[in-house]
C-alpha cells in the first residue's frame, strides 16, 4: 500500500476534505470529544487522583463527592480512576479491531471486486456464512473457548468486522472498476497489483474509512459487552463493560456506578459516529457545500 | 421469482455448512477438555474414556464432524453433554422463549418507530423532527446493557413499577395475560431502542424521499385530503423499505439477545449458548448456533421475497 499515500494528488485530496471538515460542526465536536477522551486514557497515569485496583473497604459506596468526583465502588476504589484506565482496554480493543478488519477486509474485498468470478463467488460465500454468525455469540464462543486475552479478544471481534468491510469493498470496487480511467491505466500496461494498489485502492478509499469509524464504535460496544458477560478484561482489571456489571448489583445503593461507564461508553460511541458523518461529507465532493468552499483560486 | 427463491433455498444447506464447519473447529481447536470439565479431577480414566466414545470424541476430528452432520440432516441434533437431554428438547424450550422477546421488542420498535418516523418527515426541521433525530443518535450510541440498567433503575427500582425478572417463570405463566406481560416490558425496550433507531430513521428517509416525488404533488393537485396522501400515497410507498429491514432487523434479534437474557435472568438461546460455552458443551454450541443462523438466513430470504411483492418494478 506504499503507493498510495505519499502521491502529491491523494496528499491533496485529504488536505481538501481537512479543509472541508471543520464545516460539520458535530464531527468537530466529535473528534475533540474522542480525542479528549484519547488522551485522558493515555494520561491515565497521570490525571487519575487514585490507584484503579487497591482496594479500601472504608471508603465503599461512597457517592460523589470532592475527593471522588465520580463516587466509589464496592471496594472503595476511585469509579473516575477505573474509568480512566478502563479505557485504555477499550479503546485499544477497538484500535486493533479497527486494523484486523483492514487488513483483513480490504484485500479480500479488493480481491473479489477486482478479479470477480469463481475467486468472488467463493469469497462471498465465506463472507455470507461469517455474517449468519450472530456477532456477540461469536465472540463469546472465540473468547470463552480461547481465554481473554487482548489478542483473542481482537480475533473474536475482527472476523465479524473483516467481512463485513470486505464486502463493502467490493461493492465500492466493482463501481469503479469500470471507470475509464481504470481502462486507461489498463491500456497503458499497468499490472493488477498497480491498477488494484493506486487506481482502485484510492477511489474506495472514503468509503473504508467511513466503514472503519463504524468498525471502531461497533468495537468499543462488543468489547464492552463481552467484558459484561464477563468474557472479556477479567477483575480487578478495571473496563468499563465488567464494572457495569459488578454495578448491577448496587444499583439502588450506588448507580453512580453503573452510570459513569454507561455514559462513558455513549460519549466515545456518539464522538466516532459523529466524527465518521463528518468524514463521509468531508471525503465525498459531492457533499460539499460548494459556495466558496472550493474557490478555483483558493483550491 | 420462484426460480430466484429456490436459488436462494439451495444457497441455504451450504451457508450452513460452512457455518457448522466453523463453530466446529473453533470449538475443537481450543484448549479444554469438556469431560474434564463436567466429571472434575477425580474421575477415574475409565469413566472419562467411556464418557468421550459416547460422544465420539475419541474418533479423529473429520469423523467427529461427519457423524455430528449425518445426525443433523435427520434431524437429530445430538445430546446435551452436561443436562444429558437432547439438544432438539433443550431448544424446543429455549427458542420460545427468545422468540417472544425478539417479538415484544419488535412490536414495540414499530410501535415508536412509525409514528415517530412519519411525523419527524412530514414535519421536518421542527422539534419533532430533532426530538428523532435525537433518539435515533441516542439509540446507536448507548449499549442495550447500559439501557437496560437505566431502565431497571428508574422504572423498577426507583419507580417499583414494572418486574425486573419473570419471563418463562411459572407464576408468569399460572397469572393472566399482564403478569404473563408485564415482565417483557423493560428487557424489550432494552433490546428494541437500537432497532427503534434504525427503523425510524429509515421511514423518515423514505418518506421523505417519497413525499418529494411528483405524484405526491399530483395527488395534492387533484385535492386529495392530506390525510389519503399521507396514509394511502406516501406511508404505502414508504413502508417498502422498512417493512423489509423489519424482516432483517427480526433475524438479528435472536443472535444479539444474549446480554438481555443475561442482565434479566432470561431462559432463552442466548443464556443457554453462554452456558454451553463455559462448560465446553460442544453438542449445544454447535446446535444452537446452527439453529441461529439459519433463522437469520430464513429472514433475510423473507426480507427479500417481501421486497419483491410489495414492489412490483423488482422482479428476480
């Protein structure tokens, strides 16, 4: 994929959507949201004012308050530090599910797209049979059967993600791939690898992207459920997902418990949803508002 | 377009197969021995070893599947190894269950969902139009789990109004109809808001989209009621696409419902595929998933199938 990224017209392509962007203001809104929430979890360290697993039984159940602004768990621990470092099993998760279901989805939708036939036929199959797994259940057989370690959480999400990007990708391809200058680049002598890699590759590229925020909103939730079925970050780890669990039980003595990741969770979810509309109007020209947004002289 | 159906029916056998070869492999290739598991550390080898010829898990994989395959075109789905009762017994006892939840949430997804879509299209850019959009966004963003924990809290706790468990309890069953009910109220709204939200925002668009056409304008013209044209013109069109996602969204239901099942202690598919799992119960792993997909399949072929007799210009 080195091909792509560093041409001066893909540059130039994103610098025109980066301009473009700003316009939508819920996307803005979204993307330093999700960025806020970003850097709070990876400043965890440093922003939490306790320690997320000590316990101190003195301090349980206790609503929020000046010194935990979030209130504490059943154990007495800090909901604010755990949410905090909760996150980083979250967002991690979803960083890696996001990179499994490109580099699994995109070439394989790429593939079938571009060459079609039996290699498509078969391909789609595959892709039908992974979409009748229902998604959750899925993972909760890879993880329960594998064990819940990042990696197999990944595996576990990723190959619902994988093929549903891939199809996606072919859709996007077998719409370009009749274009002309696609014909053009044929005729010139380029090798399917070149035509795939800097022809097709770049035109469905906004769609992917799109695809990937909703990969990544969509992981963030499964993860959080798994962890809830207790499948998934095992305690005293804390993640948001099993704390909402260990909430349940405390629901009328302490809901600041079981709110504080609910509303965590639906924040991240709304940011990446909001910052993936902005992006398909930011990526796609045909959206844009074309009064002075693409002035000849400022473009 | 029967031809198109009966391509789509053969299609089905070997989606499932596929489906069935991967829960088997997945479920075989990972460590822990479910026999193990079941008669704990102390058995003796002889028992264990009698226990795995029964359950032929002491013949090589490729005949393990074989035999699981030659039993489930028979329709025998094999036993449960932990409850020793049939897996078909154990599903005839659990997919009701799943079923009546997925149908309570759908009813109540198409309960808001045709209102709210209609009025937030016909009266776009006003406060019923962002109290939807408002929703719709809500309801992609918030995990049904989390909902559902909302809800308990305020309508059970706080409010003591509605039961937090019940479904598939013998008192539910021996009450009348509202205490058979009333117990489904809180679980389906937790596993309805996301298709809520999908629906709704589906019939805005289409109505939108409908009512922008020129024969709405003709039918103005003509001086129809706004009523007949709403209802009868715009809402009949309008339904096509959303009457198929509700067949799409209905298959989904089943296979999503587990961390509903498991916050209000439901007895359905979901909850028992969670036990299988943890006590390395392969015959119900298998059979439950098998009877999940195949719902799923079942429904996207009615969604189709209903896309084409409700819209005469799409023909297979």
């Amino acid at each position: 994929m080195a091909s792509v990224a560093p041409s001066p017209r893909f540059a130039g392509s994103l610098v025109l959507a980066a301009r473009q962007f700003p316009r939508h203001r819920a996307a803005t809104i979204g993307l330093v949201c999700l960025l806020l929430i970003v850097l709070a979890t990876l400043l965890a360290p440093l922003i939490a004012p306790y320690d997320p697993i000590q316990i101190k039984l003195s301090m349980k159940l206790k609503p929020p308050s000046l010194e935990h602004f979030l209130g504490t768990d059943h154990f007495g621990r800090d909901v604010f530090s755990r949410l905090l470092y909760g996150g980083r099993t979250s967002l991690t998760v979803g960083l890696l599910v996001v990179a499994f279901a490109f580099l699994f989805g995109v070439p394989l939708g790429l593939a079938s797209g571009y060459f079609g036939g039996r290699i498509d036929n078969v391909m789609m199959r595959l892709v039908d049979a992974f979409l009748t797994f229902p998604p959750l259940l899925l993972a909760v057989a890879v993880v329960g059967l594998l064990g819940p370690e990042l990696q197999y959480v990944t595996l576990a999400l990723g190959i619902v993600q994988a093929p549903v990007l891939a199809r996606m990708v072919r859709g996007s391809t077998l719409a370009v791939r009749e274009d002309v200058y696609v014909t053009a680049a044929r005729a010139l002598g380029a090798g399917p690898l070149r035509i795939v890699l800097s022809h097709l590759l770049r035109n469905v590229m906004s769609p992917i992207v799109v695809q990937l925020t909703i990969v990544f909103s969509a992981a963030v939730i499964a993860e959080a459920s798994l962890s809830f079925l207790g499948f998934g970050t095992q305690p005293p780890e804390p993640s948001w997902g099993r704390d909402m669990s260990e909430a349940r039980r405390f629901l009328n003595d302490a809901p600041w418990m079981f709110l504080a990741p609910t509303v965590t969770i639906m924040l991240c979810v709304l940011s990446i949803n909001f910052l993936g509309d902005g992006l398909r109007d930011a990526m796609d020209p045909r959206a844009w508002r074309t009064r002075g947004t693409i002035d000849p002289e400022e473009a | 377009m029967w031809r198109y159906l009966g391509g789509r029916l053969i299609q089905v056998p070997v989606v499932l197969l596929v489906v069935s070869l991967m829960t088997f492999v997945i479920t075989r290739a990972t460590p822990g021995d479910p026999i193990q598991i079941m008669l704990g550390m102390q058995t003796s080898p002889e028992a264990a070893a009698a226990m795995r010829a029964e359950f032929n898990l002491d013949r090589p994989l490729a005949v393990q599947y074989g035999l699981w395959v030659g039993k489930v075109v028979t329709g025998d789905l094999g036993r449960s190894m932990r409850l020793n009762d049939p897996v078909t017994a154990l599903l005839a006892e659990r997919l009701p269950v799943s079923l009546q939840l997925a149908l309570a949430a759908m009813l109540l997804a198409l309960l808001v969902s045709i209102p709210l879509g209609i009025a937030a299209a016909l009266w776009r850019n006003t406060w019923i139009d962002y109290l939807c959009t408002g929703y719709t966004v809500m309801g992609f963003a918030v995990p049904n789990f989390g909902l559902a924990l909302i809800l308990i809290y305020v309508f059970s706790i706080k409010l003591d109004w509605l039961p937090i468990t019940g479904i598939g309890s013998s008192e539910a069953a021996a009450g009348g109809w509202w205490t058979y009910i009333r117990p489904f109220i809180v679980p389906a709204i937790a596993l309805g808001t996301l298709q809520t939200a999908i629906l709704t925002r589906l019939l805005r668009s289409s109505m939108i989209e409908v009512l922008s056409q020129d024969y709405m304008r003709t039918a103005r013209a003509k001086g129809l009621l706004p009523g007949t044209i709403v209802f009868l013109h715009a809402l009949k069109n309008a339904m096509i696409p959303f009457v198929t996602m509700v067949a799409v969204q209905f298959g989904y239901m089943i296979g999503v419902q587990v961390t509903i099942e498991y916050i209000f202690a439901v007895p359905g598919m979901g909850s028992a595929v969670l036990n299988a799992v943890v006590n390395r119960d392969f015959p119900v792993i298998q059979g439950f998933t098998l009877v999940i997909a195949a719902f799923f399949l079942f429904a996207n072929i009615v969604a189709d199938m209903l896309y084409a007799l409700l819209d005469p210009r799409i023909r297979y």
